[in-house]
C-alpha cells in the first residue's frame, strides 16, 4: 500500500512538470501512458505527451514516436495537441526565464 501511494505521488508530480511544459517529464508521462505504470493504459494520451516533448527537441521522444510510427512511416511526426494542453506548454514556456 505504501508502495502503491509512493507511485501515485510521484506520478502527480510528473503530471504536473509535464503540464508546465517540461519535455523530459512529458516524455515520462507518455512512457507511463504507453505502459500503463501508475496510469490507464491509454495510447492516444501517450502520443499526446510525447508530441509535446518531441515538439521541445526531445530526441527519446523522438525516438519514440518513430518507432512507434513503424517502418513504413518516413515522416513520424507527432500527432496533433489537444488545444488545452498545447495552451498550457505555450503559457509555462512564456512563464519560463529565457
């Protein structure tokens, strides 16, 4: 149980670095989202969070998306953003000191 309460916690944390526009904790959560580990399984979430980190340079990101996008895919570019989380990456990017 404490184990259990540890992964939700810390999954709420990357939650929230990710909606703060962070791409190595979007790259995380679509991880999380792919596998299933401390969330639903749920792909179209997992692509989401990747795009978002890939649309940063992330380049596991990346990586994954190509992958996943299979070898017959030359351009795997990231799936569309939902407008609720692209305004949020788009609003803590501007919050970010440059």
């Amino acid at each position: 149980a404490e184990q259990a309460a540890e992964l939700k916690r810390l999954v709420a944390f990357q939650q929230r670095c990710a909606e703060e526009g962070l791409p190595s904790y979007q790259y995380t959560l679509g991880l999380r989202y792919l596998a299933g580990d401390g969330v639903a399984k749920d792909e179209s979430q997992a692509l989401q969070w990747l795009g978002l980190a890939a649309r940063q340079g992330h380049a596991a990101a990346k990586a994954k998306l190509a992958e996943l996008a299979g070898p017959n895919s030359a351009a795997a570019a990231p799936p569309p953003t939902a407008p609720e989380n692209k305004k949020r990456a788009a609003s803590a990017e501007a919050a970010r000191p440059n």
